[in-house]
C-alpha cells in the first residue's frame, strides 16, 4: 500500500474503561510503533486527521465527541476502538450509556475487542489511511464533503422515521 | 495587590489526559486560586448492572471499572461475595492472586512513570518506560490470556491454572524490568531538568493528607505509612515487604514512592513464586450469597473500598465500589491552590487519576 | 457481617460524626442502598487499619443533615448521594446541586 500523507490521531475516551485507552497508546510505544506510519498522536482536533474514539457515548460527553468531531478538518476518518465504542459492550444495559460512538458522530472503521489489541487497531488504522486517501481523491474532483455532526443526526432521525413507516 | 481573577478551563479533553476529567481554575494571574472539579464524562452507572447480572456475571462488569486496575476491582469484589458465602480460596490460587496483582501494580506504576514524563515533555523517556512495560504485559498474557482485562479470577478461586514452568520463566523477565526501571530511575529522581519541575511543587502536609481522605501512593509521600496490603488478604501475610514513605510530600515524593514500590512488587512476585504451593485453585461454591460485608484492599493508586449487600438471591442488591482517585480528589484541588497554571497538569498526574474508575 | 458497625436514628447522625472525628478517623466512604422503599446510608470511616461503620435508615423525602463540616472530604460522596438517589442533603459545603453526575435519567438508583 502506499502512503501519500503523515495523518496525525487524536484520542478521545468517550465512557470507556481505560483499558483500550491504554492500548491506543501502547499502540504508539515502541512495540507497536503506528508511528511508523507517519502518524503523531495529537492533542488538537484542528491538527488531527483520524479520531480515535474509546468507550460508548453518554448524556455527558455527547457534545464533547460531536465538537470534536466538528472542530476536525476535512477529509477526516472515525474509529471506534474496542467493542464499547462499536455498540456498548458490557456497559450496553446501563442507565447512562446512549450506545456506540455512531449514535452521534458517523463511524468509518470498527475495531472491535474487549480490550482492543494493539494489532487490531493498527490493522484499522492501516485501514483508516486508505480511506482518508480515497475521501482526498473524491475532495479534489469536488464530489465529497463530510457530513457534521447535525447533519448525521438529522439524517439518522429520518432513517429512523422512516424504518418506522415501513413497518 | 490582587490581580484581576479568571475562571480557566481544563479538560475535559486535553493532551495530558487519556481521560477526561474537567476542573474549572479560577486564577490571580499566574496563580491558581481555587480549583472546582467536575466528573461524570465517563459515567456508565455499572453498580446498578447488579439488577440484570447476576452475583457471577458481575465479576466480569468489576474488571471493567477500570483497564488499569481491572485485576484488582476483580479481587475485591470477590473477595467480599467469598466473604460472606464463607469461601476460602485455596493457597494455590491466593499465591497466584497475589502474583497477577502485584504485577498490575508494577504495569500501573510504570504506567504512571511513563504518563508522567510524557507530562513534563520528556518524550523519549516514555517510549521508554512503556518498553518494560510491555514485558509485564507479556508476562499477563502468557499467564491468563489477556493485556489488561483477565477474566482470571472467579468466585472460589480461579477459572485456570498458571502453569510453574510459566511463572519459572518469569524470573529473568522480572529483573530485566528491574534493571530498566533502574536506569530510567536515575532521570526521573536525578535529572536537574526534571527535578525542576518535580521538587517542591504540589506540597501536601501529612495532616491535609490524611484529613482529607488520601489514599495510597499520594497519602505515603505525605509520610503516613498505610499500606491496606498489611491487612494481610490474599498471600500478602505470608510474603515480606515494606511500606515505602516519603516526609517531602511534593511530586518529587510521589514520584520516588512509586519507583521504590515497583522493586517491592518485583521482590512479592519472586516470593509468590518461590513459595507457590501445589494444591487445585477452585472451591466448587453451592447457593447465593446472603448478607453484607466490605473488603478494603490496596490497588495501585491506593486504598480501595468494595461494598457488597445481597439477600441470598441470585441477584445481589448493591455492589459499592469506592475507588482510590475519587478519594484523592479532594486532596487534589488543595495541591492546586497556589501552584502556577504551567503545573496544573503535572500536579494532575501525579496522583495518577483513573477517571473511570472514579465515577464507573 | 460488617464489623465495628453501629446502627443510629438518623437525629444522632451529626453527633456520632463529632465523636468519631474527635476520635481521630477520617471518612472512607459513604453509600446509600435501597433496601424495598428506604434508603440505607452507611458511613465507613478509617484510623490506620482500624474502619468503623455508622447505619441509618431513612423513608423517601427524609432531609439528611451533611458531615462535611466535620469532614471536609465528605462532599463528593454526599453529592453522588444525592445525584443518583436522590436523597436531599442539607449543608454541604460544596453542593453541585445535582451537577456531580449529569446521567440521562434523573436520580437511577432511586
């Protein structure tokens, strides 16, 4: 596969329990090594290209996920990392859990595990590069744009609406 | 005369976290006046999954509290349940008991080590450390399968045997650790570009430590020698070790207090090792737990409480769980006051905050 | 099965407080458990190894009087009290008022 750009991540622990935060970051040390990839582990949504997201999606943290997610430049790609963040795992009953990471903000890669292995999240984020380059082809020829946040819920409520007619 | 005061936000995602925790510092200047902390970014409300698992399912939502200390949340949960059904584990599986935590609270330590330097910009010095890390983690796996969650333990002992030729093999492996840690040791408590940043900044007094409900490594570099491992559950009665303390009381402390308590895990593992008896690691359990008791036991950020009521249901009624950093809050936002807004995030992950353990 | 524990009306709560402080312990937690329609608060505090517990029992819409003027650090399990039962706190030194835990549903535990 080739690499055309140095795509920095940044990380956001959603409701997780640490435990695939640990790993996102291992996934950085010298063991695992994603930097090799050319990646840098950022702090700031402005700088960063793939959002790593941990853990389900709460009352509390939704805006916090959304603006980051917003604050993103284009083209941009989400992983949700470890099977909370995919559909709630373990915590999927509890009172305060709204589901997945794509409850709020729209996911491109899942990568599931309970923790996440190391591996598994490189093979995704491998995965994540090849997407951000075809979304960089598609933004040149002018025929892509992310959608933001409202704009996904919006069009979940209507799915929603209208799985509802069917029926 | 009084500067102008501001209100600064911190967090809830900010680079020094890997969790959120969000504190309001209401600022003089360049100096922190008072901080007010607020959680809930990564409350799941798992206590009240007691109504929907049952007493055995929910050793599995205990390791998930926390990744760090998934072992430990285990245990002590367990613990309480064999408390009161009047279950006692074999020695066998107490050995390993001890082994698998104290290897976690080598994991978490170095964890911490790493965190820290990443802090206060010393990069390369946690690439570092997370390399010895990944050999305790080695270790985990090769004995229960997983890197940070186990499933290891269950109510009665354990749910498989650690094989001795297994546990023989990780003698070498521990004093490679060892011997790492040593080097990286002579940064962090020698180096004057991080003594700059460490000594005398965060000071807490052992009365403040111990007023205001400190617990663990934070409490000891106060210099108050409470370790909960003394009460002596699991095999911690039969191996020796000491209580490492601290009279400074600054990040300085904190930070030897864990170095030093890295070498008294490695010295309990080789112990556990060495005395590993030979007997099954499972006592079959009949019927549903019926009353009330709590453990409190030692994790790696400190003291920690596990509350179990049951009615000799299959559902139990309430599981509490007080965690370390929710103790260790309070004791937080006094470091604060009057440290310069630049230590704020030191003087955050010197008390090694596990988010998702606080507020489950 | 707990050890060291002392069942209180809740009209002695603050009182017992004064007296375990002045014994020198510190608060090691405090929990509520519904137990049919009443809550059951439980006072864990700790001197060194030695942890003494204090229980009370409460019907709904009962008004608890707060120990964090004797305990300074009792703030945030009072307002985790008070956020996920629902039990009315009087007096806490730093009240959230019902900001410790935003949850999606109002008081779950109640």
């Amino acid at each position: 596969m080739r690499i055309s750009k140095s795509p920095w991540l940044l990380h956001y622990d959603g409701s997780s329990c640490n435990g695939c935060d640990i790993e996102v970051l291992a996934a950085t040390t010298p063991r695992f090594d994603v930097e090799r990839f050319g990646i840098i582990n950022t702090g700031n949504p402005r700088h960063a290209d793939i959002f790593l997201c941990t853990g389900g999606v709460n009352s509390q943290n939704k805006d916090v996920v959304r603006q980051i997610y917003d604050q993103m430049p284009d083209p941009k790609v989400v992983l949700a990392c470890g099977i909370c963040a995919c559909d709630g795992g373990i915590f999927k009953d509890c009172y305060n859990i709204m589901g997945g990471t794509d409850t709020v903000i729209p996911v491109d890669v899942y990568v599931p595990g309970c923790a996440v292995r190391p591996e598994a999240l490189i093979d995704g984020v491998v995965k994540a590069l090849k997407l951000l380059d075809e979304k960089a082809e598609k933004m040149k020829r002018g025929e892509y744009k992310s959608l933001t946040s409202a704009e996904y819920e919006a069009a979940r409520r209507q799915d929603a609406a209208e799985e509802k007619n069917n029926a | 005369m009084a500067g102008k005061r501001s209100v600064i936000p911190f967090g809830p995602q900010h680079p020094v976290l890997p969790e959120p925790i969000h504190i309001d510092l209401i600022t003089e200047d360049e100096k922190v006046v008072e901080a007010v902390p607020s959680i809930g970014f990564v409350h799941r409300g798992l206590e009240q999954l007691v109504t929907k698992k049952d007493f055995g399912e929910m050793v599995y939502v205990a390791e998930r509290i926390c990744g760090i200390c998934s072992f430990g949340h285990g245990y002590g949960y367990v613990n309480a349940i064999e408390h009161i059904m009047d279950i006692h584990p074999t020695d066998r599986a107490r050995f390993i008991r001890t082994m698998l935590f104290e290897l976690s609270r080598m994991h978490s330590h170095i964890l911490w080590l790493g965190l820290m330097a990443d802090a206060f910009g010393f990069e390369s010095l946690f690439m570092e450390t997370w390399k010895y890390r990944e050999k305790i983690l080695d270790m985990l796996e090769a004995a229960t399968g997983g890197r940070v969650i186990f499933s290891i333990i269950r109510i009665g002992g354990l749910r498989k045997d650690v094989p001795d030729e297994v546990m023989q093999g990780f003698l070498p492996e521990l004093d490679k650790v060892v011997e790492g840690i040593k080097s990286c040791e002579k940064v962090f408590l020698s180096d004057p570009a991080v003594l700059s940043r460490l000594k005398g900044i965060g000071y807490l007094s052992k009365e403040d430590a111990i007023a205001l409900g400190c617990e663990g490594p934070f409490l000891r570099a106060s210099g108050v020698d409470t370790d909960n491992r003394m009460r002596g559950y699991a095999a911690y009665s039969s191996v020796d070790f000491d209580i490492i303390t601290s009279d400074e009381g600054d990040s300085y402390a904190r930070c030897y207090v864990r170095i030093q308590e890295i070498y008294q895990s490695a010295s309990i593992i080789r112990q556990c090792i060495e005395k590993m008896p030979k007997e099954g690691i499972y006592v079959p359990i009949k019927g549903f737990p019926n009353g009330e008791y709590m453990t409190v036991i030692e994790q790696p950020r400190g003291g920690a409480c596990y509350y179990v009521h049951s009615s000799g249901r299959k559902f139990i009624e309430r599981m509490r769980v007080r965690t370390p950093t929710f103790a260790n809050i309070p004791a937080l936002t006094k470091t604060l006051q009057g440290c310069d807004v630049a230590d704020v995030p030191i003087l955050v992950v010197t008390i090694d905050p596990c988010i998702s353990c606080t507020e489950r | 099965m707990l050890e060291n524990l002392e069942e209180i009306e809740l009209i002695g709560l603050l009182n017992k407080a004064k007296e375990i402080k002045n014994d020198g312990y510190r608060v090691m937690q405090i929990c509520a458990t519904k137990i049919e329609d009443d809550y059951e608060l439980l006072y864990t505090f700790g001197r060194g190894y030695d942890i003494r517990h204090i229980k009370t029992v409460i019907s709904p819409g009962v008004h608890v009087p707060s120990v964090s003027d004797i305990f300074p650090a009792a703030f945030l399990y009072e307002n985790e009290m008070h956020d996920l039962f629902g039990i009315a706190i009087d007096g806490i030194n730093h009240d959230y008022k019902g900001g410790l835990y935003r949850t999606a549903v109002e008081t779950p535990f109640a």
